[in-house]
C-alpha cells in the first residue's frame, strides 16, 4: 500500500465548506496517509446529471477520468457525489466500451471519506475529542446508493466527548436535492423543518453528516428557525481535538 | 427554472390540518409495514422482493403469451377475456352489456384501473347508476374527488370531514363517530347489493395458468360485488398478469405487508368465472376485461418497462418526503407518488406535465420499500433526460440550457472554475452575514427560492484550493 491518498474536495465543499476539505486533509494525515490535491479538479457533474443534461453530466465526468486517471485511491468528503462516480458515471458512458472500461476502473479507486477510513485505513479512532451531544443524519445517496449506516457511526463513538444521540427519522431526507431545493423551494423547506423538528427533540447541539449539501440545508433551515443547533461535517469532528 | 407544478401544491402546503392528516395517515402504514417486516417475522424478505421482482420481469417480457393463456383458460371455465385499448373501449362494452340485460345499477368496489378509466363518469353519461361500495372509495365518489391515495382513497380526510360529506350527500344527522359513519355507509350500500345487476372489481393479479382474478381487500365489498349481481366483470391492466397460481405464495407474502401491514389481508377472492352447475352462489355470467390504455407504449424499451412491475401496494407514496407534503391531490393523474411521477409521464408523453420527474430530491426510500424493487429514482433520472431533450426539440427552456451548457464548460476548465468561484463570493455579503433575503445583486429565481425557506451561510473566505496552495 502506498499510503498515498487524492482528494476529490467537490465543489460544494471547495467553494463553501473548505473546511471540511482542510479537516479531512487533516485527519488523513494524522494517521499516516500523504495527500495529493490536484487542482484540476473541479465537479463531478452531478447538477446537470440530475436535470437531465446528460450531454453535459458527460463532458464534466470526462475532465473528471482524466484528472483522477493515475490516483490510486480517491477519497471524497460526500456520499451523494461519490455515488454519482460509482453509481452513474457507467450510465453516461453505456454505449461506449472503452470509456466504460475506464469507469469500471475509477469506481473501484474512489471513496467516500469515512469508507475510506473504516476500509482501507483500517483505523476506527483517529485521536478526536470534542464535547457535544452529537445527532447523525443519513444522507440518502450514502444510505441507499453506497449502504453507509454504522460506519459514521462508528467513527463518532470513538470521539472523546461526544455523545450520539439517534433521532426518531435519522433516515429521512433533509429535502436538498440540488435544483430541487429553488424549483420546489416550498416543499424542500417542508422537509427540512420535518427534519429539525426531530433533530430538536434529540436535545443535540450538533448535526452531523458525511454531505455537506445536506448540512447546508439543515443549517440554513435552522438558522432561520433560530435554533441553536450547529451543523458539521463528520471530517470537522474527526479533525477536532 | 419555472417548474409550473399545479397550484394545488402550494395550497395542500399551506393547509396545516391536511399536513397533519396525511403525516399520520402515511405514518400510520410505515408504522404498520415497518412492524410486519420486522426481524423474524418474515427473514426471507429480501429474497421474495428478488423473487417478485423476477417473476414480473418475466411476465412483463412475455406478456403476449401469457395474455393468451389467460384468454383460454378464462373461456375454460365459461367466462370470458374481452380486450380494450382504453376507457372508451372499456365503457362502450360495459354499456352494451348493460342495455342487452337490461341493467341500471352497478355496484364497484375498489379498483385503481376503473378509476384511471374515469368509468364512473363515463357510465354516469348514460344514466347507469355506479356506486362505490368500499368505504374510502364510497366516501370521495360523494365528495366528488379523485382517489387521494393508491390504497386508501380517502386518506387526507378526517371523519369531521367525512360527517360534513354524509350530512351534505346522504341528508342525515351529523355523525362524527367512525365506526357509526361506517353503519351509515353499510346500510346505503347493502341495499345497493341486493338491487344491483352487475359487479364491478379491480383484480390484484390475473392468474394465467388458471385463469383467476385475485382480490384482495379488507371490508369485504369486493365479494358480495362478484357474487351477488348476476354479472361480474374484472377490470384489469395487462399488466397484473403472473404465470402460476403458486406465484401468489410469493406476491401475498409482499402485498398486504407492504400497503397495510398485514401479514394477509381480511379477504383474499380468487374468482375464476360464472357459477358452474352444482355451486349456490357466484355470478351467472362472468368477463374479464383486460386493458391496454398505453401500458403497451411502456413495454417497447426493456429498461422502463419496469414501471409495469408495480403492484399498487402503496408502500413508494407512504415513505415519500415529497408525497407527505404535496399529497395525492397535487399530482396529475389518480396514480400519485413516486409511481404515478414514474408512470404518469410515460402514458400521457412527457410534455404534458414536465414538472413531474423533478419533484423529487432523488432520495430513494421508495425504491427501498417497493416489493417488487422498480428502480424509481433511475426512471426518475431517466424520464427527466427525456423531458429536458423533448423541450430542446421545442424550442423551450432555452436559458436553462444554456446555464447547463456554461456549467460544464466551466468545470471542464479548472482555472475559470477557480476565478469564478472568487468572484462568485466576493459578490456575496459582506463581514460573514448570513444572508435572509436576497439582495438586488443576487435576485434571481433559484437565490429567491433558496431564501424562500432558509437562510444562506456567508461564504468562505478562501476556497480550498486557494487555502492549499497557501499552506
Ligand atoms: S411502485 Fe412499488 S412500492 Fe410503489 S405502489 Fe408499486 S409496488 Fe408498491
């Protein structure tokens, strides 16, 4: 094993959430792994994939393969974006073989960060303490695509300091849903306040989640419901001590 | 980025006791389903999911063969198979039938198919009386409404609602007691039984190898409907074919649990044609119809046909964020949730209501629930793929296009993507506001929808790769 690792920082969290690329960065390098940050990197076309655009889901997952063609391992602060690598990327490419090839390829090379930790790294505790009661929020690509439960989980228990806390529907979409959240703002607003209303009852004071578009959801509804709860990425936790 | 979905939306939103009846009505059934899946109460659950799923696809691919199966085996036993292509079919047979015998009153009970067939108002049109006669069914035919939910038809309404409905329909004395509203509604439609000339039903699978139709239902309505009248017709989409009656160990096993929760539902009918010499009870004269009205167009690409898979069983709409939200009454057609978005554009084209495959956030939970395991996000994905290519055919939503075209020429071009970005957040507030309303510089739709709901974090100082760059 080379011990060597490249970051996909997606977009969100290049652009908005740096911190959750600066905290994963961290925590990898805490247990020995050397980063690599190509900045050629840019998006790995899920927007225009889930509006239909696949022409251009398609260019935008090309610069991707090329970008990523020698990492060995691909570590990526997001389920729902891994899963757009794992998970979509073959059904753009269906009817071409060799690109196929090159996708079948990459799939097995990328990894979303607390996978990674759990399966490759092999490691469970990575040093981190912070005192909070912490709640747990499935993301949806990361539960239903890439079946990511008790890994985060997991991860969070060994947290010195933290207490988890489930919520009666952890399971539950915040109502992100990229361009769903502005084409049907009413509705993607309604889940999100079902959502607090149970993250609330939880007493936590912070919402964990292994998306950053999901926690951008969580923290823009609560901050408008004024409630005192905080949002962090499972890397900003990890990276804590 | 006008998603032009129905008004109806915003009102079912707005209406803070229609939200709370249809969370604790969908909650109720996830509560149920949960609890008869549970543990060791059927292990095998995954494997009869794989199973079910199996068995459609291979039905589904061969559907021709088994259709004419049914037809002989149907006509086996003194019955027989009428085929339509749509509602007008449907009701033209049915009225033709009706005025040979000389009928006037029909008794139904629930069936999704009549219902996608408007036969009730098409019957009505010539003066042949249609009554419903399982309770939800019966309560929003007097309400004068489209079925709320795949399998509980009246779910959005409480029985305050359901008094008004009696008080108003059947003039008498306001009953808000539940168990009374149900006497009520027992005593009008036993009369209806015992006067009425035919029955009506749906068919929850068509058995082809011998050549039954299956009911299954919990009043009761659906038996006294194929026996009491001398005729009964089923109703049913070609789609609710399976191969053998041994197939039903398989699909009961994932029906009533997946809608109700029920390990078997209170009835389950196997009705297969006119009472032969010798039997007390049955119908006289006994057809099956069985209808196209587009489910064939479905069949022609291997990857949607999938879609025909569905056995109604509800469990998608139930477990869907956005079904508990908009309800059954925001979508366009009576098939509602995540399987009418699915099937809905497929059957009418999907420029009729191009909003459909969007509302969703892609979740997943309905794909994760469904017994017989159609892929609906993916056809959601697919469908909306369609529908962004049916609109450049049209010449519409030019500037969306455009935006996507930019979107990836940008991220196929680091150093743009990166100055861009930059200059992005420096058009943002200022001093780490958040950022409630939109300010003249950002008032464009997806900021204002955005801020519509929430609030908007500042944004970050430095990207990330401006911050490793710098370490
Ligand atoms: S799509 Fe699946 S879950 Fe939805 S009603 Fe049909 S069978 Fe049930």
């Amino acid at each position: 094993m080379s011990n060597r690792a490249s970051l996909f920082v997606t977009c969100i969290v290049d652009q908005l959430f740096p911190n959750v690329g600066v905290s994963m960065a961290a925590v990898l390098e805490r247990i020995g792994w050397a980063i690599d940050f190509n900045p050629a990197q840019t998006c790995c076309g899920q927007p225009a994939f889930n509006s239909g655009y696949r022409a251009e889901a398609r260019s935008v997952a090309l610069h991707f393969l090329d970008v990523f063609r020698d990492a060995e391992y691909i570590v990526v602060p997001s389920g729902s974006c891994t899963s757009m690598i794992t998970h979509h990327f073959s059904e753009l490419f269906a009817a071409e073989p060799a690109r196929l090839e090159e996708v079948r390829s990459l799939e097995k090379r990328v990894w979303e960060f607390s996978r990674f930790l759990l399966e490759v790294a092999k490691v469970e505790g990575v040093g981190a303490s912070y005192g909070c009661v912490a709640t747990y929020h499935d993301s949806c690509h990361a539960l239903r695509e890439l079946k990511i439960k008790s890994g985060p989980r997991l991860l969070l228990s060994k947290v010195k300091g933290l207490e988890l806390r489930e919520m009666e529907i952890a399971e539950e979409c915040c109502g992100f849903g990229g361009t769903f959240s502005v084409k049907f703002a009413e509705v993607s607003g309604g889940m999100a306040r079902t959502k607090i209303e149970s993250i609330q009852k939880t007493g936590a004071d912070v919402v964990v989640s292994i998306d950053s578009s999901c926690l951008m959801q969580l923290q823009g509804a609560l901050h408008r419901a004024k409630l005192p709860v905080r949002t962090m990425h499972l890397a900003e936790l990890l990276a804590s001590r | 980025m006008a998603a032009n979905h129905p008004e109806k939306l915003s009102t079912t939103l707005a209406d803070a006791n229609l939200q709370l009846a249809i969370y604790a009505g969908t909650g109720r059934l996830i509560d149920h389903r949960k609890n008869a899946i549970a543990g060791d109460l059927l292990p095998d659950y995954e494997d009869l999911r794989t199973h079910a799923n199996l068995l459609k696809k291979h039905t589904i691919d061969n559907l021709d063969y088994y259709l004419e199966q049914v037809e002989q085996n149907v006509a086996a036993h003194g019955g027989k198979v009428v085929f339509c292509n749509d509602g007008t079919e449907v009701a033209d047979f049915i009225l033709n039938l009706a005025k040979q015998r000389g009928a006037k009153l029909i008794v139904k009970s629930k069936s999704m198919t009549t219902e996608e067939l408007d036969l009730n108002e098409r019957l009505e049109h010539h003066d042949l009386e249609a009554v419903e006669t399982d309770l939800g069914e019966y309560i929003i035919q007097l309400a004068g409404v489209k079925p709320y939910h795949i399998v509980a038809p009246a779910l959005h309404m409480t029985r305050y609602d359901v008094a008004d409905i009696f008080t108003d329909k059947l003039g008498i004395e306001r009953e808000v007691v539940p168990e009374k509203q149900t006497m009520i509604a027992r005593a009008v439609l036993r009369q209806k039984f015992l006067a009425a000339d035919i029955g009506i039903t749906g068919a929850n699978f068509v058995v082809a190898d011998s050549g039954a139709v299956v009911v299954v239902e919990n009043e009761g309505n659906a038996r006294l409907t194929s026996s009491a009248p001398k005729i009964h017709i089923a109703v049913a989409g070609i789609e609710k074919l399976i191969p053998r009656a041994q197939d039903l160990s398989v699909f009961l096993k994932l029906l009533g649990r997946s809608a109700t929760g029920q390990a078997l539902t209170s009835y389950t009918s196997f009705l297969s044609g006119p009472r032969r010499q010798g039997e007390v009870d049955g119908p006289e004269e006994f057809y099956l119809i069985l209808v196209d009205n587009g489910r064939t167009k479905l069949l022609a690409d291997p990857d949607r046909r999938q879609s025909l898979y569905c056995i109604r069983c509800g469990a998608c709409l139930n477990h869907c964020p956005v079904y508990r939200k908009i309800g059954g009454h925001s979508y366009p057609w009576v098939y509602s949730g995540p399987i009418g978005a699915v099937i809905t554009p497929q059957f009418h084209g999907v420029g009729k209501d191009p909003w459909l495959p969007f509302a969703s956030s892609l979740c997943g939970a309905c794909a994760e629930v469904c017994p017989v395991k159609i892929d609906i996000p993916k056809l959601l994905l697919d469908l909306r793929a369609d529908v962004t290519a049916h609109k450049k055919e049209q010449g519409e939503s030019k500037m969306e296009r455009f935006a996507f075209q930019v979107f990836a020429w940008v991220m196929r071009h680091p150093r743009v993507y990166a100055l861009g970005g930059r200059v992005a957040a420096a058009f943002g507030p200022k001093g780490g506001e958040w950022l409630s309303s939109a300010p003249w510089f950002l008032n464009v739709a997806p900021v204002r929808g955005w801020l519509s709901q929430r609030d908007l974090p500042p944004p970050a100082a430095k990207s990330f790769r401006q911050i490793w760059r710098e370490r």
